[in-house]
C-alpha cells in the first residue's frame, strides 16, 4: 500500500489510511467555530477543549 499524498498546497504530509487524511485536512479547514470569539477549531474535541479552557475555565484532563 502506497502512502496517500495530502492535496493541500505546501503541505507535503503523506497518510496511509483515507481516514487518517480526511482527519488532516480538518486542520487545513478547520470547520468547528466557537460561538463566542473568532478562533476556528479543526474538531469538535478541540473546539470543546477550547471553550471549556477559555470560556468556563473548567478543569484539564488532558
């Protein structure tokens, strides 16, 4: 199996699994938005991480 190129311009990155690419170009689009300031998130994880830290300064887990 050959390594899948990603297509972003100047990227460069190489993936073996279709999945494992999709979830990287997440983080070229970044399509999670946080209701509340401008910041874009590539994933909902990251966008939840982002609004407890920032928003409701809950604990970190991680």
């Amino acid at each position: 199996m050959s390594p899948i190129l990603c297509s972003w311009e100047k990227c460069g990155k190489t993936f073996f699994t279709n999945s494992d690419l999709n979830h990287h170009l997440k983080s070229h689009t970044k399509p999670f938005h946080c209701p509340q300031c401008p910041p874009q998130q590539a994933t909902k994880r990251l966008l939840h991480r982002h609004i407890n830290g920032r928003h409701f300064n809950t604990e970190k887990y991680y």
